[in-house]
C-alpha cells in the first residue's frame, strides 16, 4: 500500500512539475500581440499557409522558405515545386507590411462562407515557433491587410472558385 502511495505522489509531483514549465511556453497569438516588429523580422517567417475550404472546394498552398507545395483536392496528394529566392523575397516584403501578430484580430469583410455563399478560407503565418492565424473569411474577399499576400499566394496556384 504504501508504494502504491509513494507512486501516486510521484506522479502527481511531477505533473504539477511539468504543467508549470508549460506555463512559460507562451505559444497563443493572443498574447503575443506585445512582439515588437523588430523582432519579428528577426526571428522570421518560417511557413505561410492560405486553406479555403467548403463542401465541393478544397485548396491548400503552402510556403516553406524555399518550397511551395499546393493542393487543390482532398482526393489528390500535394504538389511540391522548388521557390525561387525573387518569390520568397517578395513574400517577406509583403508581410512586413502587416502585423503580424494583429492578424488574430482581423476582421472579415463579408460572412458568406457562412451559409455557404463562399468558401471559408484562413491565412496562417508562423514565425519561428509563434503561429499567427486569420478568422475565417470569404475566400476571394479577404481582408484588406493581407490581400496582397494572399494575392500572391494564389499566384502560385490556380485561383480558388466563389
């Protein structure tokens, strides 16, 4: 009995432990809206992800430094090609002229992909280990801050239908 005991204890020590070391990682976008835009260009982007989805529609661009990988079907697998280092370069010169961790906050213009006017589409950016995530918007009307990027991210694929 009392091993039983002393293993309890010990696991419950040690969860308490290490639910207090979680509390540091301070990964929700939330509070990381305090990062300065020095930073951010310090640490840099590691991925951007554009996802519009709805019933009958599914496209997925994703950007890695030097890859870009599309789908445009659930049922298909994804294509990855090589990114030049102009269309990278361009990426980055067009989110720093958003703020990035402000993107949670984002408003969405129209909410047709609501009741399936549109497809609901989102914009995520990680920076380093910091993951930045729109609300969910029309695909093909985003909103204002992140057009461009989004703009060029479609550039990489064929443009998603209304």
């Amino acid at each position: 009995m009392k091993t039983i005991t002393l293993l309890f204890f010990a696991i419950l020590i040690n969860a308490c432990s290490g639910s207090k070391s979680l509390t540091g990682n301070n990964t929700n976008p939330e509070i990381n809206t305090k990062t300065s835009k020095e930073s951010i260009i310090k640490s840099g982007i590691t991925k951007i992800e554009y996802v519009a989805v709805s019933r009958g529609i599914y496209h997925k661009i994703k950007i890695l430094p030097e890859t870009v990988t599309t789908q445009m079907s659930r049922n298909e697998k994804e294509v990855s090609n090589t990114l030049s280092n102009k269309d990278w370069t361009k990426l980055n010169d067009l989110t720093k002229e958003i703020d990035i961790p402000g993107i949670p906050k984002l408003k969405a213009p129209s909410v047709k992909h609501q009741y399936d006017g549109a497809a609901g589409a989102y914009l995520e950016i990680a920076l380093g280990e910091n993951v930045y995530r729109t609300v969910t918007f029309d695909s093909g009307n985003p909103p204002k801050e992140i057009a461009k990027v989004i703009g060029k991210l479609l550039s990489f694929s064929n443009p998603v239908k209304k």
